[in-house]
C-alpha cells in the first residue's frame, strides 16, 4: 500500500457521510450520492443504538484527505448448530452439540473503491486489513472480559506465558462469529476465505396481472368482493411499514420464521446428494439436479417437470438421506433490518415528490384472509439496489387458538392449523394455488406502481417460497401452472414468445443480478468447509 494512504477506522457522522456518499456515486439510484449517504448514515447511527456495533473502515488520500476506499462491517445475530458427530464416535451423545447457539454475525458490506484508484489493489488491501482489525479486536475483547480465577476462561485456554495462541482463539471464536456477504462481483472474495451459497431466483414478469386481475386484487383490498366465485370469503389487506399495527403483523411473522429456523437448524439429517460445492441443504447450488431427483408423475395434477429438463442426459441420481448432521448456521430474522431495507426507496420516493410511489413504497407486504378455509398467508417484499423488486417471505400466517389476544390480524375466532400451507378447498394437488397466484399478483401490482426499472418483473429467490411445499411443485407452479393461468405470461419454453413476457428461472443471479451470499469461517483463509447456511435468501440482505 502506498504511503500516502492510510488506513482509518471511524464511526464519526461527519466521515460517515463521506463514506455512504462515496457509494452513492454508483449505487444511488435516483438518490445524489448526498441523499444516499445521508440516509445510510441515519441508519448506521440506529445500528449503533440497536447493539449491531457497526464499524467504517477506509483508505484515506493523506494528500487530498479524501476517502478513496471503503468497507462497513455489522454485528447481526445469528443461530449456530454444531455437527452431531457421537453416531461416528460412540452411542454416547456430545452435550456441546445439544441445542442452537447464539452466534454472531460478521456482516461485510459497501465495499467500494473510488473509480480514480481503481486498478490498484485497493480492495484486496482493504479487506485484509478489515478481517484482520475486527478478529484480533475480538480476540483482545474476550480475553478482557475473561476472568483469570476460572481455570476454563477464554484467556487460560488461548494464552501461554503471555503469548496469544491464534490457533486456539480462532478455534473457539470459530463457533461464535461468522463473516457473511453478499457479493455483487461474482466469487471476487473466494480469495479471502468466503464460500459461495448460489441462490437460483424466479423472475416473473408483471404482466401477469392485467387489467381483469388488477381489478380482483383492488377488489379485494377493497372489500367490494368480486364475481367470481373461487374468491368468495377471500380479504386482502396491505402491511404499511408506517403503521404500528402493520408494525406488529411484520414482527409476528419474523418470529414465526424464527421458530421455522430454529426447528430446521435441529434436523439431524444431511442429504448426500447437495454434497456439492457448497455442501448446503438449504441453499440449492443446481435446482435442475435437484428436479432430476424427483420421481416422475409424482404429482398427479401437475406436469411432468423433469421432461422438460435440458439435462436429463446427466442421469438420475436416487435420493439418499444419512442421520450424519452437518455444522448448521442462520440469520436471525430483525425487525430493525427489514427497516434498513425499505429506507433507500422511501428516501428516493420522497425525493421525487411522485405521491404514487410515495403510497406504494409504503406497502412492504399483504396478508391474504380465506375464512372458508380459516388460514391466512402472507407476503413480504422489499427492493433491492432500488433496482428489482424481490419477494422476501411467502407462506402460511400461524397463530394461537386463543382467538384475539394471539391473533394480529384482528380477524378474531378460533383457526385450525394444517400440516400444509395452500391446503383447502380450491386446491390443485393439495396445494392452493388460487391463493398463491393473488399474493403474487399483489406483489405484482406494487411492482408496477413503484419506479423499479429492473425488467418490469418481480424476484423472489428458492429459499424465500414456503418451505412445506416441494421443490419440485413450486418449479412446476412457477414455470408451467402460472404461465397457463394468465394470458399475458408465456412459459419460458415457448421460444415464439419475447423473454420480457417469460416466466424465467435464473440460475446465474450472480451474474444478472449481482447476488451471491458467501461465508467465511472466523480465522481461516480457506473456503473450504462444511457448513450449511439454513434459509439462505434475500430476507437476510445486508
């Protein structure tokens, strides 16, 4: 590195600002790098007041004392559960394996280099130093907190006359942090340690709803009701992130994702097949292997996904579960994070003074009510790089029996609670598509009403769909069922028809969308590890 930088860290506002501004040269949007960075520095200061520690790094011209490099770095939460490895050792069980932990996660993110010094190895330099500052500054935190009369206290096990043993503090800090991104440069950070978690995406056009449907969803929101009658005893309503009711509903359902987590993290099961690169049960590396695993015509109502599949030549390969577990590792879901998310477009709708996209960047999700069936089900959505809107979170709204004192959606009364979302009187193969195509369609319908210009389609990614639906039958329902059922969309196997109008699986998001998560383990500096990232998806976006 050249003497005439230096490295700084900070969380001073005024230098914030310089920083977020400097991202906001590129990643702005419709945002000045001004706006973008003070928004960004609003909410690095709430992090701070949140517990999430955050901490600016940067390169400094010491000639210009201009920032010419930058990275942040947040403390998240985060649930850790370790391998059970006594069915390989004996029939004893290990106790330090019981239960999920409470981990720490070590978020990396606006990592931007000025475009005057790029070229340089800047970046490399950067990041390096950035890993390095926050372990040892951790290290030294612990033994601090370490009280010497207890003989098993981090410091009596790292420290030897004096002397810190690296080895062994990464070796016990190793299960406590984590480092995750999200990289908009491909696998650049396999070079540091990071494992990439590819997440493949549906990209669904919003032409799918069109004016007729557009009118059911209103309709509905409405409570005018509509003619026809498989919507019969069906309510939608919009979740404002303005409104403290609507507050509460998106805090209920991240606890229920919480609870989802928790029970998947406790699986003592690892599926041999998705052994991959990346070795993740959750985060699907190759959906189209996953499809070829499937048995043929095991949907009776559904077609037959795999005979569309362009490499069926590759072989089936039969599905093997072992009860040998793998390390286990997740977000947890924050209400103060999903705020975080949804601040940049409100900022930019406010800077446009367009009172249309002001209402609707509002709208951060919708609950779907359907009393014949007493089930609801929700939807959440946010943008991305104020560029894609992405569906963050899609399924079945549980509550308590207890009518209203555990029911946020005021509905009231008791509700049954069935194995399956989807599940009820207008199904199709057990699962109620009718439903699902209106919170896709609502989320459609906000699309279109926001000023996101990326392909006028809405995202969401595999990991982000109901969980208790097949992989298999959220394919075909994506790529098969909703083209045929809206005239507007084509099956991304017609060839006639232009892609802009194509229901589309993108499996390269990496590169079309720049979204790739990676994982690097605290204190080594090889991506090659076992870990699997439980619920892997856009909702956990730095």
């Amino acid at each position: 590195m050249p003497a005439a930088i230096k490295f700084r860290v900070t969380n001073a506002p005024d230098k914030l600002l310089e920083i977020y501004s400097l991202c906001g040269t590129e990643w702005g949007g419709k945002l000045s790098p001004r706006q973008f960075g003070e928004t960004l520095t609003q909410n690095h200061l709430k992090d701070i007041e949140n517990g999430k520690k955050p901490i600016a790094f940067y390169f400094e011209d010491v000639e210009t004392g201009k920032v010419i490099m930058c990275a942040v770095v947040k403390q998240m939460k985060g649930f850790y559960k370790d391998a059970d490895r006594s069915l390989a050792i004996s029939s004893i069980p290990d106790p330090a394996t019981f239960g999920v932990r409470n981990v720490t996660v070590l978020l990396l993110c606006y990592v931007f280099c000025h475009k005057d010094y790029r070229g340089k190895g800047l970046a490399k330099d950067l990041i390096e130093k950035v890993i390095e500052y926050t372990e040892d500054k951790l290290v030294d935190e612990h033994i601090a907190l370490s009280k010497e009369e207890k003989k098993d206290s981090f410091k009596s096990m790292v420290m030897t006359d004096g002397k810190i043993d690296k080895n062994l503090a990464n070796y016990y800090l190793g299960k406590q942090y984590f480092w995750v991104l999200y990289s908009g440069v491909q696998d650049y950070y396999k070079r540091f340690g990071f494992k990439a978690y590819p997440l493949d995406f549906y990209k669904v056009p919003t032409s799918i709803i069109t004016d007729e449907q557009e009118s059911i969803v209103r309709s509905l929101i409405n409570k005018e009701g509509t003619n026809d009658p498989s919507h019969v005893g069906k309510h939608l309503r919009f979740l404002y992130s303005s409104k403290k009711q609507d507050q509460d509903i998106i805090q209920f359902i991240l606890q229920d994702k919480e609870l989802e987590i928790l029970t998947d993290l406790n699986k003592l099961i690892f599926h041999s097949e998705l052994a991959g690169s990346h070795k993740s049960s959750s985060s699907l590396t190759n959906l189209s292997s996953m499809l070829q695993m499937s048995k043929l015509g095991s949907n009776i109502a559904l077609t037959a996904i795999n005979e569309g599949d362009n490499q069926g030549s590759l072989g089936r390969r039969k599905s093997s579960i072992q009860e040998v577990s793998v390390p286990k590792f997740s977000f947890k879901p924050e209400y103060n994070s999903f705020l975080n998310l949804v601040s940049l477009e409100q900022a930019s709708a406010k800077s446009s003074n367009d009172e249309n996209a002001l209402e609707y960047t509002d709208i951060q999700g919708a609950i779907l009510t359907n009393e014949l069936q007493e089930k609801s089900y929700y939807i959440l959505w946010c943008s991305f790089k104020q560029q894609m809107l992405c569906i963050l979170a899609i399924g079945e709204l549980k509550f308590d029996m207890f009518g209203n004192m555990a029911d946020p959606t005021g509905m009231g009364g008791r509700r049954s609670r069935r194995g399956s979302s989807f599940t009820g009187i207008n199904d199709l193969g057990g699962f109620n598509f009718q439903d699902l195509d209106l919170l896709v369609s609502t989320a459609c319908l906000v699309a279109k009403n926001r000023p996101i210009p990326k392909d006028n389609s809405v995202f969401v990614s595999v990991n982000d769909l109901p969980t208790n639906i097949p992989i298999p039958v959220l394919y075909d329902y994506f790529m098969n069922y909703l083209p045929k059922n809206f005239e507007m969309v084509h099956s991304a196997a017609d060839e006639t028809t232009p892609a802009e109008t194509s229901v589309e699986i993108v499996t390269d998001a990496d590169v079309k969308l720049g979204v790739l998560p990676m994982i690097r383990r605290f204190g080594k500096t090889s991506p090659d590890f076992n870990l699997d990232w439980t619920s892997d998806g856009l909702w956990s976006w730095g």
